[in-house]
C-alpha cells in the first residue's frame, strides 16, 4: 500500500525505488500541468520527466508533513513557464537577426484538444498576465484546492483567494470580448 | 453572467472538459536519469577544476567579453573527454545556501557570434560538406563560427541550430548541477545532451588558448556527439526524443 510520507521520506535518503512510487502516483498531474502551459505534448513530457528529477535532487528540502503534489506542480510550473520563456525569447532573438517575417508558433497537438470549447478557453487564458494564468491552472486544470495553491506558488492563501478571483474576471473579460461564444453556449 | 456563473459554467466545465494527451509513463526515464553515471548527482568534475569554471564565469562577466583566466595550457586537458572528442562538461559548483548564484552573460542571437553565409560559401570555408539532417530540407540560413581554422558551419532552422564542425580544439561547456546530462551513444557513437535550463559555453584552440569571444550562454537543450567525421552539436527546442532522432539522421 502506497504511503505518501513513507516514499517521501525514504526518497530523501536516496531510496531511487520510493521516489519510483511518487512518479507512478503524480506523473498524470505533472504531465497534465505541463501540458497546459507548454501546449506541445511531447515537450510537456520532458518538462514533467525534469521536474521529478529536479525535485528528486531536492528532496532533502523538502518540509516533512508538508504534501508533495503542490511543492512538485511548482516545480512542474517553473520549468514549463521557462521553456515558454526561453522559446519567445529566442524567437525574438532570431527575428532581431534576420528581420524575417512573422514565425508562426508551433501549434498544439490538434488531435490533443478535443474539445473545441475547452481549447478556447485555454485559449482565451494565454491571454492573461503570468500570475493570473497560474492560478488559474493550478486551480482548474490541476484541480489543486486554494491551500495547496497556496503551498505551491508560495504565497498565502488570501492572496491565493483574492488572485483567483482577479484572474477569473480577467478571462471572463478576455472571453466577452474575443470569444463571446463561450458564453452564449453556457446561457442556453 | 455573474462571476460566479462564469467560474462554475464556463471556466470549470470547460477545464474539466479539457481533453489531454495519454500521459506517458516517466518512472523508468526518471529513475534513468537519477541512476545514470552522466547525472550531475554523480558526475562531478574534480574540485580544482570546478574552482576554475567558477573563476571562468566571474572573470566572464567582469570584462564582459572574455576570460581571463588560465586555462588548461596543454593538450593534457583535450584527453579529459567524457568521451566526446571535440567536447568537455564542467559541473559548476552550486551557490551556498543565501548566496545568489553568479548570472551567466546574457544570451546572444546568432548574428552576434556567427557570420551568414551560402551554404556551398559555407562548404568552402569549412572545408567539407555540411550534412544536413533528414527531413528537414534545406536551413534557413547557414552561418560560418570562425573559432580557430577550419571554422565550423551552423545550418540555422525553425527549431534548431546545427553546428557542424571539424576543428581541432574542444567547447569546454559549464553546467549547473542541476540540470540533466544524460551520456548515451548516437549511431554507436558518444553523445551527450544536456537539458533544463541554461549553461555556459567556450571554446579552446588546439593550442589550448581560449578563445575570448566564444563565451555564451546556451538556453536550450543541446545535444553533442561525434559523427563519422564531423562534430555536431545540436542546439534545439525540439524535445528529446526528436532531437535524437534528428541526430541519428546525420552521418
């Protein structure tokens, strides 16, 4: 039987086989983060796959008693948040270099989103400002409750509650106005 | 609609209908990564030398556009391979607790370190015809690096950067600890990648001399391997396992 504090605690002493037990539990909640920032699967698999060896490297900083799905979806989030850093960065470097035209982003997986709703919806969050784009992420898509939130951006749980509720009506906002037709499938 | 109504019936219905791709299984890549000898838990370069890589960094970014440092002055230093002729790996020493880590030089784009070239221009510089990776067509631009005769070409696509060298000196590469080297063979032969977050990079002639303006920082994963004749290092955003297809690609 998987016990959470017992593969925590043997992972920080180096015990590669308890930490085997974390991966198989969370790898869905760290795939699945990634992949709503990232947009490319393969990728969030990378970014996933980094995030556990990153925090299997800092186990031994890790708060004993504290849960490990937050303090890993941070760790997930950073990374994912950095590579699509790093890729606008560099496609602004090469633009600057070449004075080329437009580079389209890569697009995501089509067959990934299925339905076309929730692909505008995430959409529409690409909108929002960083901060407001990981809350609600963690909250919708990781479905992480405003405490773990909490523990996982590193910020109370009021700020937590109070951000949640600015993002969320920022993209109500973003979507009345471009994507209008979220809504109007929701009145009916 | 109310805000409310708007969490509820919009945004957490349509998140929860959210279709994803299969997730895949990491257990075995993880527990490869945190066991294999190429990790940066267990490779660790020698005391003295991550001393020097620390010096290198600092000294970097003091003049802002060199080292000035010494450097490993013989050959001796070209035989510390990991087994990639053409390439070595430092692991730089983690920041004590409460000390905030020494930045590497900003990332450059291309233009600031490479010169455009045609691609048979390319070929005639370098003295040897670049391979250019299945699939991929043509790049969209070719460049010419002139470290140190014969100058390696860089054939620059979408997501990636091919460089192709046959030089004699080596690209001494400075990485923090925690991000993932993973040592593996490409057509039978070493290579390495390196991936999750950015390291440091310079070259050395084959008379051991740094060469001042090679000092970069490199943001993206990068793969490095030797081919039948050429040097290659891969510098991508492509994931993994496609960048090491592509690299299989190359002769």
């Amino acid at each position: 039987m998987f016990v959470e504090a017992e593969a925590i605690e043997a992972s920080a002493r180096g015990d590669r086989e308890a930490f085997g037990s974390l991966v198989e539990r969370y790898q869905q909640a760290a795939f699945r983060a990634a992949y709503v920032i990232v947009r490319d699967a393969a990728t969030a698999e990378d970014v996933a796959q980094d995030a556990f060896v990153r925090a299997y490297r800092q186990m031994h900083r890790f708060r004993a008693g504290e849960p490990f799905r937050p303090w890993l979806l941070r760790i997930v989030t950073n990374l994912a948040l950095n590579e699509v850093r790093g890729r606008q960065r560099r496609r602004g470097l090469f633009e600057r270099a070449t004075a080329s035209a437009e580079i389209e982003e890569a697009a995501p997986d089509a067959g990934a989103v299925a339905h076309d709703d929730a692909a505008t919806l995430l959409r529409a969050m690409g909108e929002l400002a960083e901060d407001d784009r990981i809350v609600l992420h963690l909250r919708y898509y990781a479905d992480l409750p405003e405490r773990e939130i909490a523990a996982a951006i590193g910020k109370p749980a009021g700020t937590v509650k109070s951000r949640l509720h600015r993002a969320s009506r920022r993209l109500r906002e973003v979507v009345e106005a471009k994507y209008p037709q979220l809504m109007e499938r929701n009145d009916g | 609609m109310d805000d409310v109504t708007f969490e509820r019936d919009v945004l957490a219905r349509l998140a929860a209908a959210m279709a994803y791709p299969p997730t895949p299984t990491l257990r075995g890549r993880v527990l490869a990564a945190i066991a294999t000898p190429g990790a940066p838990a267990i490779r660790q370069a020698r005391p003295a030398a991550r001393r020097w890589v620390l010096a290198a960094v600092v000294a970097a970014l003091a003049t802002g556009i060199a080292l000035a440092v010494a450097v490993p002055s013989s050959r001796s230093a070209i035989a510390d391979y990991f087994g990639i002729s053409g390439s070595k790996i430092e692991i730089l020493p983690t920041a004590a607790p409460g000390v905030t880590s020494t930045p590497f030089p900003t990332p450059a784009g291309i233009e600031r370190y490479a010169t455009p070239a045609a691609l048979d221009a390319a070929q005639a510089a370098a003295g040897f015809p670049p391979a250019l990776p299945a699939g991929e067509g043509e790049p969209q631009a070719t460049y010419l690096v002139d470290y140190g005769p014969p100058p390696a070409v860089v054939l620059h696509y979408e997501r990636f950067d091919l460089w192709e060298s046959r030089a004699y000196g080596f690209y001494v590469k400075g990485v923090p600890a925690e991000l993932i080297i993973r040592d593996f063979t490409i057509n039978g032969r070493p290579a390495t990648l390196i991936r999750g977050g950015a390291h440091i990079v310079r070259y050395v002639d084959a008379s051991g001399n740094e060469v001042a303006a090679s000092v970069r920082t490199v943001e993206r994963t990068t793969l490095i391997w030797n081919g039948a004749q050429n040097f290659y290092r891969l510098e991508t955003d492509l994931p993994e396992a496609a960048a090491i297809d592509l690299a299989t690609s190359l002769p």
